[in-house]
C-alpha cells in the first residue's frame, strides 16, 4: 500500500562544499541564505536546479558544470523569495528526468555538491491526482479537499435545515422500542442457539446493545427529548446494562466534541506519543498489540481509564459523577448474581459478557473510523481549526443496514459533529444536506476490509510531519502482530 512516505516524505536541499551559506529552518520550510561559488551567485532558477538535482541524487555527490541559464520548466518547487533569502518547500518528488548537460555555463574549476536529506512537513491532499491515489489505497469512497480557513462551524451550521434540529418524540421513543425488542430478541437467540450458532447470537445482541448506547448518547447532547430529566432518567437507564456511568461519560464526551482531534486536549482516542512508545520495552509492546490486534476491543480501556477515577472531574462535577457511579455499582450488584443465581457463571458469561464484548467491538470501531486515518491529523491547539475538525476530520462510513438500523444511524458521524443537538434520526436528512453544500469537503467510506487495515497497520505514532508513522517503521523487532495483521487481513476495498 503506497503511504504518505512514499509521495512526500523527503525533499533534498543542496549543500555546497566550500559555501557560506547556513540553510535554518522556518516554519515548515527552510530558508538558504545566498551561496557564492567563485564569485558566481546563485539565482533562484539556479537554486532550482540544485533541488531538483539534489531530489535525484540524494545521499550521494556528483559534479556540477555552471549555473543554469534557462529556467526548469514544469519544477515542482514552490519558491518565495525576499532579499537576500530564498523560502523553499517541496510540494512533491518532481518526476521529471533532469540532464546535467542542460547546463550550459562551466566553470574554470567544477564543485563537488552533495545532496543532503532534510525532512519537510508532508503537504495536505490537496491535488485531484493525489487524492484519488490515497482514497484507493486507504479504503476510502472519497477524501474530501482541505476546508479553506475562512470557513467557520457556525458557517456550515447556517447551511443546514432548520427541521433536522428538531425532537419528535415519536421517533425518539420509536428508538427506545427498537433497541429494547432488539436486545430481547438477542437474548432468546442466546438461550435457544447451539453452540456453534452462539456466534451469530451474540454478533446480534452485542449490536443491539449498541443501540443503547447511542440512546444515551442522544440524552447527553439534549436532542432525545425535551426534558432535561426525562434525558437523565432515560441516558442513566440506558447505559446501565453497558457498566457505562453516564454524567462521567456525557462530561468526558463534550470536551471530545469541544476540541475533537487536538492533541492533549480530545478525550477520545489519541495517536500514540514517541517518547510513550519508547519509553520501556514492556510498555512499548502493550501499546503495540493494543493499538493492533486488540484496537477493536481498545475501548475497554478507554472505559476504565476515563470514568471511574473523581480526579479526573472538576469539583462541580463530581456529585453527579458520584451518582452515576452509584447507579452502575448497585447494576452489577445486584444484575450479575442474579445471573449466576439463574444460570451459572456460564450464564453470566453467555448473556452478559460476550454481548458486551460485541458492544465494545462497534464501540471501538465506530471511533476508530469516525476520526482516524493516515490523511486526517490531530493538531496543536494554536494549529486548531474548528471547523476543519469537525468536517474534514470527521468520517461518513456506510455499514450493512441492519448495523445502522440497530446503532440509530451512529455511523453518520459528520454532521452529528457539525451540530450535536441534531438527533439520530434526523441524521440521514442533515448529511444530506451537507453533502449538497459542503460536499467535495468530507471524507465517505463503506466499512471495507482495506479501511480497517489501513487504521489497524499505519495509524499509530503521532508525527507532525506526516500524521502517522507505523510500530513496524520505529520498532521493527517488537512488531510482530503489526506483521502479523499485514499478512492476515485482506485487502480488499
């Protein structure tokens, strides 16, 4: 699969042997102070040819005749220039074959020049021909261009019709009733299946008791019904038969909403940290198969670390965290014996366990997909843009019907992140609308094979120059099941 690496990785500066001038760093680019090759200046066409030249013949040396008369047509530098400095950045490997001999000026006695390798900051996707590239390659139907930056969120907001922000009750209520006949049905499937048809029973209520989730979901951004304890009542009971504690869920869920995709501030999942990853070995490989083969289970540590600890809430939070704690205590108190009294620990594990593994399987994965991919960065808060957060760093993904159906439509995840007050069942219409407005903007899949190898295999190490760098490129002898899923997992789209 060809990655960022291989199209905008590297560019090559040129380093004359002998010159004067310092080659600094400014911001994603460089800036070369003017070089003197007996008493010869160097031109920005010049300069041009030495990076293109450079970009050839990296880590190596060769002998350069004269200055270039005549400009390089079809470069592929972008070049500003002020006195006295030249800014140059690299928007991509240029492809076309240069000729030393189109040089014509010698000079009396030729300089060895040496190509030096200096990473640049990848360029965002933002040519027709690159996107196509990535779009097949990451498992993607489309990638959208980059959101210009004086596009706000209350912007695309205003686009949006007003009817899809309103509740009906009916449909709320229709969704309650959906996901508890669901559930039952789940588990008489479970009590009356054989063995080897267990499998697909769980499958089933494992997916139905995501469904509650989202119930919840919607009472915690006030668009299931219109009575904030009526949402309480109803997001608490929701969430109960999940061990999920509601008000530390809906406070963690606001910031993820507030600053989705900032680094250190989004309470979802977050790339991995270099200097975490290799911080100790033993560390080093519970990161990689958790962020490997165990990532669509990986919630299950995110419910842990992020609910259940009161300093991780403001003081003015912690009396309904402590509610909410209660409620899912007294749960399992007096759920999970009654289990075991009815049905044996077995029992427990049939009706209980698996199906809230299964839960933990689209919990995992819906968040996997909604915000991470190798083109889709998280950033610096003084780097942040609202906007290109929530749509361009957000994703449409298409599932088989009866998943949408059972998840409430979860997985139209744009324009929930546009709007959060925008119920679940008005999702379809609000997505709708945004790919009529803002459409060549968003990012679409279907749920595909490639897609999720894509996440499971390249997306792990934060990177500012190119989002992600895989286990397997900084720990190569640690990153057997990163191998491991790269040979195992189809890749087809």
């Amino acid at each position: 699969m060809p990655s960022y690496k291989s199209v905008y990785a590297w560019s090559f500066f040129v380093v004359v042997c002998g010159s004067h001038g310092p080659l600094q760093r400014k911001g994603k680019g460089y800036i070369l102070e003017p070089l003197i090759l007996h008493g010869v200046s160097l031109e920005l066409e010049f300069l041009q040819l030495l990076l293109t030249m450079a970009c050839k013949l990296a880590h190596s040396s060769f002998l350069f005749m004269g200055p270039q008369q005549r400009p390089i047509m079809n470069n592929r530098v972008a070049t500003l220039s002020s006195p006295g400095t030249y800014f140059l950045k690299w928007e991509s490997l240029p492809q076309e074959r240069i000729q030393l001999q189109k040089c014509s000026k010698s000079l009396r006695n030729p300089m060895i020049v040496q190509a030096v390798a200096i990473p640049v900051a990848p360029s965002p996707p933002s040519s027709a021909e690159h996107r196509k590239q990535i779009t097949e390659s990451y498992g993607f139907r489309q990638i959208g261009e980059p959101l210009p930056n004086n596009v706000t969120l209350k912007d695309i907001v205003d686009t949006l019709p007003k009817k899809v922000f309103e509740i009906d009750d009916m449909k709320a209520w229709k969704s309650v009733l959906i996901s508890v006949t669901s559930y039952a049905l789940g588990l008489f499937m479970i009590s009356k299946a054989p063995w080897y048809l267990l499998p697909l029973a769980w499958a089933w209520t494992g997916t139905a008791s995501t469904g509650f989730f989202v119930i919840g979901h919607d009472c915690a951004h006030k668009s299931f019904a219109r009575n904030k304890f009526v949402e309480d009542i109803v997001g608490t009971l929701a969430f109960l038969p999940l061990i999920y504690p509601y008000e530390p869920w809906r406070f963690k869920h606001d910031r993820h909403h507030a600053r989705t995709n900032m680094l250190n501030e989004d309470t979802a999942w977050h790339p991995v940290w270099k200097e975490e990853f290799e911080s100790s070995p033993v560390l080093r490989k519970a990161i990689i198969y958790g962020y490997g083969p165990f990532r669509p289970w990986m919630s299950i540590a995110h419910w842990l670390m992020w609910h259940f600890d009161l300093k991780k809430f403001r003081p003015n939070e912690v009396k309904r965290v402590k509610i909410s704690l209660a409620c899912v205590f007294a749960f399992m108190a007096i759920g999970w014996p009654l289990i075991v009294f009815k049905t044996g620990i077995m029992g427990w594990i049939k009706f209980w366990l698996m199906p809230w593994l299964g839960y933990h399987f689209w919990m995992s994965t819906f968040t996997m997909v909604h915000h991470t991919a190798p083109h889709i960065p998280f950033k610096h808060s003084d780097d942040w843009n609202a906007a290109q957060a929530q749509l361009n760093g957000t994703v449409h993904c298409d599932y088989p019907s009866w998943i949408e159906i059972l998840c409430h439509d979860i997985n139209v995840h744009i324009p929930h992140h546009i709007s959060p007050r925008i119920p679940s069942y008005n999702l379809r219409a609000a997505h709708k609308s945004l790919q009529e407005n803002w459409g060549k903007y968003l990012n679409e899949a279907a749920w595909n094979w490639r897609l999720m190898k894509t996440i499971l295999t390249i997306c792990h190490v934060y990177d500012k120059e190119e989002n992600y760098i895989a286990f397997d490129k900084l720990a190569p002898g640690d990153s057997q099941p990163i191998n491991f899923l790269k040979k195992v997992m189809p890749d087809y789209a």
